[in-house]
C-alpha cells in the first residue's frame, strides 16, 4: 500500500475490482490544465505565507510545467491505480522534483482541491458556450435584418393564426437564446469562488491566503464556509439547468426547421449538408442534423436529473457520491458546445421559400382576426365583430377563397359596417405594418429590434479577441 497516498493505514492491498470501480482518473485526466494551474497557485501562495521556501515553490511551479507539457505531449499513462488526475499529477511531479513534491499538498486536500478544478474547468468550458450562444444569436439577428418583410403564417395550435415575417420568428429566437446568455453569465459568476483552503471539511491549521490564491486563478471570491466549500455542487447544477434550457431550445428550433422543411410546408430548404438520404427511398431528403438534435435533448436532461438525484440526500460534507458530478458536467458540455456549433452553421445556411408561405398565408384565413379589427375600430364590440369575422372566414372556405378575394356585396351583407377600405385593411402587408406596438412584427420593428440586438449582445457578453 506503499504507493497510495493514504495507505498508512491499511495492511491489505485495495482489491483490483474496487480499484477500477472506484477511480475517476478515465474521465476527470481532462481537467489536468486546471488541477496544474490550481496546484501552481497554492505552491505560490504557501511560499508567500511562509509554509514553503521561495525554492521549493519555484522547484514545484516548475515541475508542474514539465508535467502539463509531458501531458499534452502524450508521455503520461493513467492507470486506474493512480485513482484521479490530482494523485497523478503529484505522483509524475514527485517524480521529477524528488520529496519536495510531498510538500505540494500540506494546506489542502483533495475534497477542495477536485472542487477546484471542477470550478476552474467549468468557468474556462463555460466562456466558450457564450462564445457559441452570442455566434448563435448573431445568426438570428442577421437573419431578421434580411427577412424583416418576408412574410410567414405564424401558429397556435400548430394552426395558421396571423402574419408575422421571418424576421420576426427569427427574433423570437434571439430572446430565447439571449436569457441562455443571461443565465449561463450569472452561473458563471456563482462558478468562480474558490473553494481551496476548506481542507477536508474543517478547514486548515495553516496561515493560509486564501484570497491570494482566488486573485491568481482568475476567481471574484471564496468559498466562505469550509463544510460549504467541498461539498457544494451548486455551480454544477445550475450549468446543467442551464445547458437543459439551451437544449430545449434548440429542440423547440429543430422542431420548427423539420416541419418547415417537410413536403407538406416547404417553408425553407435545408442545406445537403445537414441532411441524409434513404437506403432503400432514392427521392428522400432527411433532416437528420435537427432531429438529431432535438433528440439530445433527452440526454442532456437525463444528466441534470442524475446529479440532483445524486445529491439530493448527501450529508456534509464530501461523500464519494459526490465524483459521479463530473460524468454528467462533461458530457452536457460536449452535447451543448457540438450542438449550438453545428446549430449556426444550419441556420444561418438554410434558404427560404417566400412564395410557398405566402401561399400558405392566403389558404389560412390569418387576416381574420384583421377583419374583426377592422369593425371594432367602426364601433362594432369587438365579440360581435369576432362572430361576423368566422362567418366571412366560413363563406370563404365554402368559396374556396380568400378572405380578401370576396366580394363587397357578399362582405356588406354580413355586415353594412363594411366599405371599400376593407380590402386594404385586409392586405397582408398592411396587416404587418400596422403592428408597430413593441415587439410586434411591423417590418421597420423588426428592422430595427434587429439592429438593437446587436448592441444587446455587445453589452450581455462581448465577441472574444
């Protein structure tokens, strides 16, 4: 037992089978940058307060360098008998620096330090979803500008309701996917207080500065209670809230794109590259790309849900229950950062088909309610103007026509109320331009919540240099 680093203790070799069920060195070795960054930081500050010569910590901060470049060339094996990426990095820097590497781990333990470095990685992975999430709602905001007036049925029920454009549907997705950048941002800051100098539970008997090291990773804040500090797993929780949302979102969108791009909508036309064919069916065209993403939704909800199970009934302070948080982490990041890429270069490739929706737009009745409008503005109350509008909507569809293609007489005997002005407060265009009330779809709106989006996302999370 020699080789573990606990092991004074015990007199029979850990059992094979407990050692591969119990390491986590398979899937937390993708945090060494972090695990060496923290452990660079903690020598710094022990050499300032006095625990470590300024030799030895030059002699660890520099092995460590030598580790993580050993680790990124490739040189470092990780068996399951160096149990976690902390055990192996001191175990390869002991190593190379000899006993001074035992001193490394004097004022912490591993409960803070593998807090830490979930804290460091996250905040580091965290800052490229925003990256993708601004790329995204760039798109958006692109697209709205150049299809401000480009009309579309919009839906209830997934039935034809009223005129919007494709700009403005465009821009529904922009505020959905900005309060993802709202969220993730507060996320970001709860993420960055440091939990290093909460030791096992109780703290340390070490004058340790634990500020210093916060400043020198980058963190806003501690971690103010030790018990609190290793046995928190809140950050983690809320990124895969938050990482849930961003899913459901792009499921909502794909949802959309694979309706829209059916035969029977042919709204727009995914790109061949976003799409499959049939081994048997020559003529099929699959959106297998938003399928496939609304159907990762399912998993990265399942990890949420894994880890609140996790830690639904743990006791304070650390438990080993508790390495089952990184699985989940990991795997939400991979899905989110994959789909939201591979989400931009969809939308922002996809062609519209304007003569199919307006089609679409004539075939369901959606100025009605414009109709109805149009009498409660003349004094009618606006039921009775509702009931006189289904019954111009039934005597079209019996005419197979539309609304606006009815004639005068035929209008003026539902009701007197009606004149000629009714045809054009029938008329799509005018429909659209008449709703410039905040946030309705009147072109020079969206024009113009497009050109204001950009500035939004200026000030919610600044392009990357």
């Amino acid at each position: 037992m020699a080789e573990k680093p606990w092991g004074g203790r015990f007199r029979e070799e850990t059992l094979k089978i407990v050692e591969v069920f119990t390491a986590s060195i398979g899937f937390d070795k993708r945090m060494y940058r972090q695990d060496i960054r923290g452990s660079m930081a903690h020598a710094k500050m022990l050499a300032a307060v006095g625990v470590l010569t300024a030799q030895e910590a030059q002699t660890l901060v520099e092995g460590l360098a030598e580790v993580e470049k050993e680790i990124e060339r490739g040189e470092i094996d990780f068996p399951v008998s160096v149990e976690d990426i902390h055990m192996a990095v001191e175990k390869r820097l002991t190593e190379k620096v000899g006993p001074v590497g035992g001193k490394l781990h004097t004022g912490r333990s591993r409960n803070d330090q593998v807090a830490l470095d979930l804290r460091l990685y996250l905040a580091d992975e965290m800052k490229e979803v925003l990256d993708l999430l601004r790329g995204l709602c760039e798109t958006f905001a692109v697209r709205a500008f150049r299809e401000a007036d480009t009309l579309l049925p919009g839906y209830t029920h997934l039935q034809r309701a009223q005129p919007v454009t494709f700009g403005h549907h465009w821009l529904a997705y922009f505020e959905m996917f900005s309060r993802d950048i709202e969220r993730m941002k507060d996320t970001l800051g709860r993420t960055r207080r440091s939990p290093l100098g909460s030791g096992a539970l109780a703290g340390t008997p070490y004058p340790l500065d634990r500020e210093m090291v916060a400043r020198e990773l980058g963190f806003d804040a501690i971690m103010r209670n030790s018990l609190d500090g290793v046995s928190d797993r809140d950050f983690a929780l809320e990124f895969l809230f938050n990482a849930s949302v961003i899913m459901t979102h792009l499921s909502r969108l794909s949802e959309e794109l694979v309706i829209w791009s059916s035969q029977e909508f042919r709204f727009v036309t995914l790109s061949d590259g976003f799409c499959t064919g049939s081994s048997i069916m020559p003529q099929k065209k699959n959106p297998d790309v938003p399928e496939l993403l609304r159907g990762k939704t399912g998993r990265v909800n399942g990890n949420l849900l894994a880890l609140l199970t996790t830690m639904k009934a743990l006791s304070l302070a650390y438990n080993k229950d508790m390495q089952e948080d990184k699985e989940p982490v990991f795997d939400s990041l991979d899905t989110i950062k994959g789909s939201l890429a591979i989400a931009i270069e969809m939308v922002r490739s996809l062609k519209i088909n304007p003569e199919r929706a307006k089609m679409a737009l004539k075939e369901g009745f959606v100025n009605a309610t414009d109709l109805a409008d149009y009498l409660a503005k003349k004094g009618m109350p606006f039921r009775h103007a509702h009931e006189i509008a289904g019954k111009a909507v039934a005597l079209a569809e019996e005419k197979k026509v539309g609304l606006e293609e009815l004639p005068l007489a035929e209008l003026r005997g539902l009701s007197q109320m009606i004149g000629e002005d009714i045809f054009e407060a029938l008329s799509m265009t005018k429909s659209l331009s008449s709703r410039k009330a905040t946030g309705g779809p009147a072109p020079e709106n969206v024009i113009a919540e497009s050109e204001l989006a950009m500035k939004r996302l200026d000030e919610l999370w600044p392009r990357s240099k």
